[in-house]
C-alpha cells in the first residue's frame, strides 16, 4: 500500500512529467486491492481496471515494470510503450496471467468471464487436473460507475448461469467521473448482483485491510474447492484524481470528509497497536520505500524509446497456413452442398482437436443452427463440447478472447449477419486489438461463422451484408467463401489461424437453391484441404484480345458467371474469398492482363470496401487501365426491403452486370 502511495505522490510531485501520457492512480482503494493481489497465484487469472495499480504490485509486479508504462517506454511489460499506465497485459509463467483489456469501462468483464468459461470446459473435458484446493480462479475488478454498462450483465448473468469460478470485485468509490451514485444509479453492486442468485455476494469495507484479508482468503478458498462465482462490494473513498487530466479540485467537494477513510493511516495504527510496528520502524519504512521508488523512477523515466519497426511489430498472428494443400476434388468424390462442406469440415476439426468448441444460438443438439449447419455435432461431441447460449451476442463473441487465452479454440455462430451488432464492441475494443496491444502476448484464436447476405424475402433484420464495416477494424481477418470446396478450405485454415477470423456463409448459397447458384454446391475436398486466407481464386480465364477483370465475392460471383456467358472468353472473374487480408497480387495481376476492371458486390455502393478496392486498383494500376474501374453494388438504401420484387430491384443481378460489362469492353 505504501509503495503504490508514494508512486502516486512521486508521479503528483513530477506532475508534468508524468501527464505526458494520462493515467489513473489506486489512492484510497489500496486495502482492498492490496488483499486480492496478494492472493493470486501462478495459475489464476486476473482481469483489472486502470486504477488498479495497488493489485499489480501485490501480485508480484515491480514498481519499475508499472513505471515503464508510465512513460509508455519500449521495455514496459504490458505492452511495449502501446497502451496506458496500468491497462496490463501479461502472459508470464510464474505469476498470474493476465489477458489484454482494453480503456473501455466494463468491457473487460465478458472476456473475464470467458476466461473463466474456458477454466471450466478444459476441467470438465479433462484437459486440466488440479490438486485439491489449487484450481485457478478468475478474478475481474471493475469500477463502481462501469458495472451500469450492458455489457457487464450478460457477464454476470454467464457467471450465474454457468457458475464460473470467478470473483467479481466491485470497487465502490462512488464516482463516475464527475458524475455521482446519487445521480447514476439506485442501490449498489450489490442490489444489482441480487438478480443473479447464483453468485453469492459478499460486501466490506475496502479500507480495512485485514477485513478484506480475511474476506478475500475465504473467498479464494471457497472457489478455488468449490468452483462458483462470488461478488465482493468493497467500498473506498476516491483519495486522488479521476486520472492525471480530470482533477479532483475541478468537481469534487467531498475530498476532506473522503481523508478520514484514508487506509493508510488506518493500516498504520493498526500496525502500532498490534505491536508490530512502532512509529519510528513506520517512518523507517517508508523512507526506504520513497528512496527504491525514487530510483525505479529515474530508471523508468531514462529508459529506452520504442523504435520505428516495434510500431509494425504484431499486426497479425503468424499463421503456419500458407499455401493451398490437400485435395481440392478427391477421385470418386461427392457433389455436396456448401452447408454440409461447412458441416463436414467442423466435424473432422472437432474429431481431432479436443480443444476446439462450438457455442452460439440454437447449435445445441435439439435443432443443430438455424440453418442445420450444425446438424448432429452437439449429438456427437456432447455439450461440453457443442452447447447453446443466451440471446447474448456481445458475450458470444467477447468471451472467444478470454476462451482462447486458455488454451481453447472457440468456433462461435452469430445467427444472421444482422444481429452481430451488439458483438461489435467486444470485437473491436477487445479482439481486434489483443495481439498488437499486448506486444504479441495474447493472440486471440477465435472463429467467428456468420451467415450473410440477401435471398428468398429474408427482410430487412435477415439479409444484410456488413464485409465493409468489418474490414474496417483492423486486427481481424474476413473470409467470404462462394462454394463449399472453399468453405471447407478456409474454414480449416480459419480454425488454425492464430488471429480473430468472421467467416462470412452466404445463406443463398448453402443449398443452391437460388438459380445460377448450382456451382456453390461441388466435391467435397479431403479432410487434409486448407485454403489460405487472403488468397484468391481465378474463376475463369480470360482469352479474348478485348477483356476485363470481373472482381467479387460471395453471390456475387454467380451474378458474374451468368452475366459473363454473354462475353465468352472476355470475362476474366476473380473470386477474392477473403476480404481482409485481399490478395491484391491477384487481381492487380489480373487487371494488368485485361486492362479493365469491374468490382461487384452485394453492398450498396457508397463507402464501401468494394469502393476502396476500386479506387485503390485505379491508383495502383493506373498505368495499364484502358478505362476507369467500374463498380456494381446495391442500391444505396438503410435495408433491404421484404417484398420479393423490391428486393429483387435492389440487388445486383446478371442482367444489369452484363450491361456494365458490354459498357466497359465497348470504352
Ligand atoms: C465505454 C466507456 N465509456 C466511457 C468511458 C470514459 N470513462 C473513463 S473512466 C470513467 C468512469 C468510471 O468510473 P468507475 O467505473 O466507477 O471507476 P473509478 O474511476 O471511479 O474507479 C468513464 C466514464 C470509457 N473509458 N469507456
Ligand atoms: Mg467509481
């Protein structure tokens, strides 16, 4: 407690120096945190918030290793000089691990939650044994103001529902930001965690370092034997700023009564009283103390820089998948559908793999997906396995992070395209930014399959196409197959692919039903065929002296194929298959044999990935282009109508494909 006190009285004291880079400091919640650090062992799992600083230096972190992020310094553990004082990520073996969280309040209680999800499939399938009263436990801390988010309830109500081992710490200081509990909120983290019976509730005072010694062991204990999850509501006064930039005398008039709940003191007389500290060994102690952290802190401040190639370092995961292998059409194989290309390629993948899990809405073995795209995989692999979830999107694809840090690899299913939304955060905050945040720490394997795209009046909340807002967040890769012989390749290199991966399944295609989309069905390649993301595929060659590149994806590429019998050997089509990373090797090669180009996709057109790719290919090949790159989209509308001939009026279609086609080889 004392050392992270005179941290923050240092950094107050440099207050110039260390404003650089804003951070937030542990003054008034030390006690509570000080008792829960302490307790975690090797094995256990932390999930913290930015002012937890007191809990890093009691699990075992040096005063030296905060102060490096202080000054965001190429050797700061956490993160190479990427992301704010204490925001850690850590993955070493002789402390508690420690997965990447991002800034945003609350966010990091579904991948917390994972992680604990992830603690309990590997001991329920076997793949963990512990001695008695050594099983790990998670331990998510979260301030008072950010348990209101949304986010945190699907957590908590996982924690419940499965009853994780996991510890929710609700540090209770009162404030938001500015904002106080008066305004904000009715009872407290415990009124709230009285919804989720499952979790028992525990409430003390945070300032009482004993007490919460003697509360936090009892807990530990109970769930480190007993595997269910606990809240603790600790309350503490909010002694120094809100962080470095919004300052305590800016708002607060509470500062002199919160003084008297200082623990510090308290902790102090409690030391004399007990006799086991005078007041001269105190004042002894902590000169020593401000002289090591004084020294830490020269240390921290002169050290080195990150350079310019740490800033490229850790965009993607390596993956081992390279190159397209195994048999694409093994002799005497079947003509299959995509869905079941799909189907078989998740089999042979949860056959081998015992680590690997698939979970998301209605996969469960009652029905299989609403598509059937998971026929009979919970009857086989069983529900530790293969398992259903709540109507919660965020926490289906936040808790694959906290899945994936232990060792698991989760396959998730969104139902449609459009309900991905309410995953989008956990995607973007946490995912998308684990691997390049951590320093190359925590890669996320996390496979996320969801079925796209407009066909058979599926109506607005059923039809979309969302490609261009995720290529847009950087750190995740997007495939986009058009036939099942691709699913199945690039399902498996997915699923092996150390990096966050949406898999984009275009339900007009998984049956073929759709006319002119026959080709989506084909052999069933091997068991050993893998498609390397970010490679595409020439679907047919262009002969003719006049002729252009026809590039898409997804149905798109069947508009293309039946809009091309109309050009024979002029059409040159490029089904790109993955979105992000695009195989612009390909198509610029492409472009520069037939000189023009089209990009058709299924989106509208406006601000689109689609956009981008037409304009970066006239930028880029701008030399060899006989005429400007043309674009074919949807019509530029919020949704896709339900009625049959709007949808139909919306969409692209080989007809009007074929025109722009005639238009661009006539130029
Ligand atoms: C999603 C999100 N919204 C808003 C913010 C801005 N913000 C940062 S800290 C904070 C207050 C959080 O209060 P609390 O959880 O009680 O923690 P305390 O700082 O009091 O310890 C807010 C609103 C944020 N970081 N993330
Ligand atoms: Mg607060």
């Amino acid at each position: 407690m004392r050392i992270a006190r005179s941290m923050s009285d240092l950094y107050e004291e440099h207050a110039k120096l260390t404003s650089k880079y804003v951070h937030a400091c542990s003054n008034g919640h030390e006690a509570i945190q000080v008792a829960a650090g302490s307790l975690l062992k090797k094995q256990d799992w932390l999930s913290c918030y930015y002012r937890d600083d007191s809990m890093l230096l009691s699990m075992g972190l040096t005063p030296e290793e905060l102060m490096l992020q202080l000054f965001a310094k190429r050797d700061d553990p956490f993160s190479g000089g990427r992301t704010y004082y204490s925001h850690p990520s850590l993955n070493r073996d002789d402390l508690a691990k420690i997965p990447h969280q991002s800034s945003a309040t609350g966010m990091q209680a579904i991948p917390a939650a994972g992680v604990a999800m992830g603690i309990q499939h590997r001991e329920k399938l076997g793949l963990d044994t512990h001695e008695k009263g050594e099983a790990p436990v998670v331990m998510c801390s979260i301030g008072d103001a950010a348990i209101t988010e949304g986010e945190v309830s699907e957590a908590l109500y996982m924690s419940a529902l499965k009853k994780l081992p996991i510890v929710w710490l609700i540090q209770d200081n009162e404030w938001d930001i500015s904002a106080h509990a008066r305004e904000i909120r009715f009872g407290d983290a415990a009124t709230m965690a009285a919804g989720f019976p499952p979790i028992e509730v525990r409430q003390v005072d945070g300032t009482d370092l004993p007490a919460c010694m003697a509360l936090m062991e009892e807990v530990f204990d109970t769930v480190r034997n007993e595997r269910r999850p606990f809240l603790i509501h600790a309350t503490v006064p909010l002694l120094g700023h809100h962080t470095s930039g919004v300052r305590r005398e800016f708002y607060r008039d509470d500062l002199e009564e919160a003084q008297l709940r200082d623990p510090i003191p308290r902790i102090e007389k409690h030391l004399q009283d007990s006799n086991i500290l005078d007041s001269s060994q105190i004042t002894l102690l902590k000169a020593e103390i401000d002289a090591e952290v004084n020294e830490a802190f020269d240390r921290a401040r002169n050290a080195e820089e990150p350079v310019f190639e740490d800033l490229l370092a850790h965009r993607f995961a390596p993956t081992e998948i390279t190159e397209e292998k195994g048999t694409r059409e093994p002799e005497g194989g079947e003509i299959t559908l995509m869905v079941d290309c799909a189907l078989h390629a998740m089999q042979e993948i949860m056959s081998k793999h015992p680590e690997s899990l698939l979970y998301g809405q209605d996969v469960g073995k009652r029905l299989g997906g609403v598509f059937r795209e998971a026929a009979k995989l919970g009857e086989k692999f069983g529900e530790d396995r293969v398992f259903n979830t709540p109507i919660q999107e965020a926490f289906i694809v936040g808790s694959t992070l906290g899945m994936s840090c232990t060792g698991l690899r989760p396959i998730v299913e969104v139902q449609f395209a459009d309900y991905l939304w309410p995953g989008l955060n956990q995607l973007f905050s946490e995912l998308s930014k684990s691997y390049f945040l951590s320093n190359g720490q925590w890669p996320v394997h996390s496979l996320i399959r969801v079925p796209v795209g407009a066909y058979g009046s599926g109506g607005p909340y059923h039809s979309s196409s969302m490609e261009s807002v995720l290529s847009n967040i950087r750190g995740i890769k997007v495939v986009y197959p058009s036939n099942g012989a691709d699913l199945k390749g690039l399902l498996k290199a997915a699923y092996y692919d150390p990096n966050p991966v949406i898999m984009l399944e275009h339900k007009g295609l998984y049956w073929s039903k759709v006319p002119g989309t026959e080709a989506a069905k084909c052999i069933e390649p091997s068991e050993d065929y893998v498609v390397p993301l970010g490679k595409a595929r020439i679907v047919t060659h262009a002969t003719e002296e006049t002729s252009c590149t026809l590039i898409t994806y997804g149905r798109g590429v069947y508009w293309a194929l039946e809009s091309a019998k109309q050009f024979p050997g002029a059409v040159e089509i490029v089904d790109l298959r993955t979105i992000v990373p695009v195989d612009f090797e390909t198509i610029s090669e492409s472009v520069k044999r037939t000189n023009r180009c089209i990009v058709l996709t299924e989106e509208p057109e406006s601000n689109t990935f689609a956009q981008a790719l037409t304009g970066r290919i006239a930028k880029e090949c701008f030399e060899y282009l006989d005429a400007a790159p043309d674009l074919i989209g949807s019509e530029d509308l919020p949704a896709i109508p339900l009625n049959e001939n709007m949808e139909k009026a919306y969409l692209p279609n080989a007809e009007k494909v074929a025109k722009r086609i005639g238009k661009l080889l006539d130029y």
